[in-house]
C-alpha cells in the first residue's frame, strides 16, 4: 500500500481520495438509513428502495457528470467522438452529477418522511465537505522540484527555467502505449498554445532510443529532456506512466493528470494554467 497526495495505491489498483470521500459519505447514509429503518420500524420494501437508490444514484450520477462535461467540450469531443467513451481521462463535471443523483435519490424515496431525505443528502454533504477539508489541509503547495535533466544534447537544463510561464511537464517513454496515444494530442496542444511551454520528459530511456522515436513518428517537441532515474516521478508521487503535471507562470503545481490525456482533458487543465497567469498579468 502506498499513500501520495491524489490517492491511495493498492497494489495494482489506484482510488483517488475524491472517490474515497465519495464512497464514505454512501456508506455513512447508508447506516443512517439502517437505524431509521429499525428505530421506525420500516417495511423490508421501503428499505430496499433507500438501499437501491442509494447505489444507483452512483451510477446516474457518473452518467451525468460525464455528459456535464461533454457537453460543456462539445467543441472537442465533436471532432474527436469516440473520446466521449474514454471515462479514464477523469473528464466529468461534479455538479451535474451531484443534481442528478440527488434528484434520483429523492424521487425514490419521495413516499418517505421528508426529514429522512433532508438527513440523508445533508449528511453525505457534510462528508464531502469535510472530507474534501480535511485533504486540502494535508496537501502542500508544491513548486518546481530542485532537479536538473540533460536535453538531447547533453546539456544540463534545470527546470526551474521554465518559471515564467504556464508549463506542462509529461513523463512518457516510448514503450508505453497510452503514452504514444496521447503524444499527438500534446503536441497539437503545442502548436495552438504558444504561450505554453511543453516539457516531455522521458523515463529511463537513452538519448538514442529518444531521438529515434521522434524522428519515426515526427514530432518535434520545443523541451525534450531525458530522467534516466525517475527523480521526477519519486519527487513529485507519480506511480506509472503517463503522467502529467501542469504548473503556473509562478511555477506552483496547479494540477496532475495519472494517465492518457483527451484533448478535452488537457483543454481543462491548460485554461486553468492560463487563466491563472492571465489574472495575475491583468
């Protein structure tokens, strides 16, 4: 078991603190609704209901958040339509998922005491609340790492050159399949986002085998800097690849991104970086 700062790491299966959070909060209406039942002396019909629409509403909830968010790219996901089913990239829209499975829940409890529908969101709410408290009170602002890479040519380059301007760091390798997925889609992102410096860092491959791959596949990234030993990864907690960390122009950690980025994804995580250096500039 490992514990970073975006999630809890079991072996091979990895459960953000949101999901975590998440889950405490159901099951936490879910004994609420079991004392009810026993202190109200509720039919085995009305608690099967409350336990059923507890769980479904987790998954009316995804649906909506998902297509909350699609809807609110639906300039990126027109060109790229087969993305709407990559739910991996994490794109969905907290919100519409909370009003949907809110309103799933009372519409299945509605021949309840109104009371126990109230109990019921207030308390999964304040689990959220706290709990989404309590890990903002844990997390430490984080800046460029004090780490120095060699480019193509062998010439040392720290990173905290890059503080100045918005700035993606990708840590990639050319044998991983999500990550030779996603290089595209960066370097498009590249190209339309000139104030937006790329950084692609590669993960234990040779110079050779680095500048072979982007010859092959023609990319011609402005930042290809080589980590022959994962420092980046073991600085920053990013367990696997591809990983994705966006700075501010400040070079303060604003976002990470465990794994293939969409082009909505990364449309997401590149206006948060740029709208923060465009507030402070203003």
């Amino acid at each position: 078991m490992m514990i970073s700062p975006e999630a809890l790491h079991l072996w091979i299966f990895i459960l953000p603190w949101s999901l975590l959070i998440i889950l405490i909060g159901l099951c936490s209406v879910q004994l609420l609704g079991l004392y009810l039942s026993r202190r109200f002396s509720w039919s085995s019909a009305m608690w099967q209901v409350y336990k059923d629409s507890l769980w479904t509403a987790i998954l009316i909830g995804l649906v909506a958040a998902r297509l909350g968010f699609v809807a609110i790219h639906a300039d990126v996901y027109f060109t790229h339509p087969l993305d709407i089913l990559k739910i991996q990239d994490k794109g969905f829209h907290l919100y519409s998922g909370l009003v949907a499975a809110s309103a799933w829940f009372i519409w299945k409890n509605r021949f309840l005491n109104y009371a126990v529908i109230v109990g019921s969101l207030a308390i999964f709410f304040a689990v959220q609340l706290g709990g989404l408290g309590i890990h903002k009170r844990f997390q430490t602002e984080q800046q460029y790492p004090e780490l120095t890479f060699s480019d193509l040519n062998q010439q040392a380059q720290s990173l905290t050159q890059f503080v100045g301007q918005p700035t993606v760091i990708n840590l990639w390798a050319s044998w991983c399949p999500p990550c030779h997925r996603e290089m595209p889609v960066l370097y498009q992102a590249q190209r339309d986002h000139p104030n937006v410096q790329f950084v692609m860092l590669n993960q234990g491959e040779t110079p050779d085998v680095i500048k072979n791959y982007l010859r092959q596949h023609q990319f011609q990234f402005q930042h290809v800097l080589s980590d022959p030993h994962g420092e980046m990864a073991e600085q920053m907690n990013m367990f696997g690849l591809p990983s994705t960390l966006f700075f501010n122009a400040q070079g303060k950690l604003v976002e990470r991104h465990l794994g293939e980025l969409t082009p909505a994804m990364l449309k997401q995580y590149l206006q948060e970086i740029t709208q923060l250096n465009e507030g402070i500039t203003q």
